[in-house]
C-alpha cells in the first residue's frame, strides 16, 4: 500500500483530516488556494471596515487625553479666577486703607489702614503717610486649587486730599445767592438802559 506524498506546510480540510473523502460541495474541486484567497478578500473586507489592523483601541486613548487636557484647563481657569478675585480684593483693600489713612479722627493714619486692611481680609505692607497724601501697599494671600501652592497678590493704592474750600463760601450759601441776584441784577440794569 503506497500513500500519496503530502505536501508540507499544507493544511488539510476537516472532512479530509478525519479520513472521509471531500465532495465537491466541500470544496474539493476547488482546492486550497482559492479557499484561501476568499479569506484574505474577508479579511480585507473586515480591515476596510474596521480601521487598519493594530489601531483598535485609539480612539480611547484619544478620549483619555482629551479628557486629561480638560480637566487640566478647568484648573487652570479656577486658579486664574481666584487669582483675579484676589487681586481685585486686595485692591479694594488698598484703596480702602489710603483713605482711611487720610479720614481725620481717631487713631493716627497708619493705625486706621491696618485696620481696613484686615477688616478686608489684607495685611497691610507699607504705609507712607502724611497729612494730604497716602500711599498704601496691601498683601492678600491666594491658595491655589490643584497644588495648594499659596500666592501672594500685592495691590496699591494712592489718596490725596483736594484743596479745603475757604471757610466763608462753604459756611454759608450766601456767596452763591449773591452770584446770582448779581446777574440778574446786572441783566435787569442792561435792559432798563
């Protein structure tokens, strides 16, 4: 009994690997090469449909970057907010001081800065105060959100008192009485002649 050499690297049918002859339903007509040129044509098939082969998964991970980076703005955006908030009390705290230190009565000049300073959450740095002038420079401290990272935001503030008005004008409101009749007494005079 002699047996057909079998080629090697060959794969066998499953009717043929069992010991039953294949029909040609089976494929037995049509022989190995042209099964498996249907299934590369699959496989491309199923690759053009899906994307290249190697990339599954991308789209994930693009999502988890972009998620990443969002959740990374959206910190940077609340420091930036709290920072500008900062900024803008300790300016309002500033300019509070500088008039404090100008407002007669009371405690010295400094004294009253320092204490609108701290009544509006700052801690006053300098004070260079005289009788009409101000300047006021005012610290806050800002605790940044991600890393706790505390911040100082430094404001400052100038105030001047105006010129005072001669007591006899701001005393009594006559002096403006007597602009006006004087006008109109001086329009009636030009009418009569």
């Amino acid at each position: 009994m002699t047996t057909a050499p079998v080629a090697r690297g060959r794969i066998k049918p499953r009717a043929e690997r069992r010991g039953r002859p294949m029909t040609p339903s089976q494929g037995a007509a049509r022989g190995p090469r042209r099964s498996s040129r249907r299934r590369r044509a699959r496989r491309a098939e199923r690759s053009e449909w899906a994307g290249r082969p190697g990339e599954a998964g991308g789209a994930s991970l693009v999502a988890l970057a972009l998620t990443a980076f969002l959740l990374l703005a959206g910190l940077l955006a609340v420091d930036i907010g709290a920072l500008a908030a900062a900024r803008a009390g300790a300016q309002t705290a500033a300019d509070m001081a500088a008039l404090a230190a100008l407002t007669p009565g009371g405690d010295p000049g400094v004294s009253n800065a320092a204490t609108i300073a701290s009544a509006n959450g700052a801690e006053l740095v300098t004070c260079d105060c005289s009788a009409v002038e101000a300047v006021v420079t005012v610290r806050r401290r800002v605790k940044l959100v991600p890393t706790g990272l505390s911040v100082w935001v430094t404001a400052r503030a100038r105030a001047v008192l105006a010129a005072r008005p001669e007591p006899s004008r701001a005393a009594s409101g006559r002096g403006v009485r007597r602009a006006r009749s004087g006008r109109s007494g001086s329009a009636g005079a030009a009418r009569a002649a």
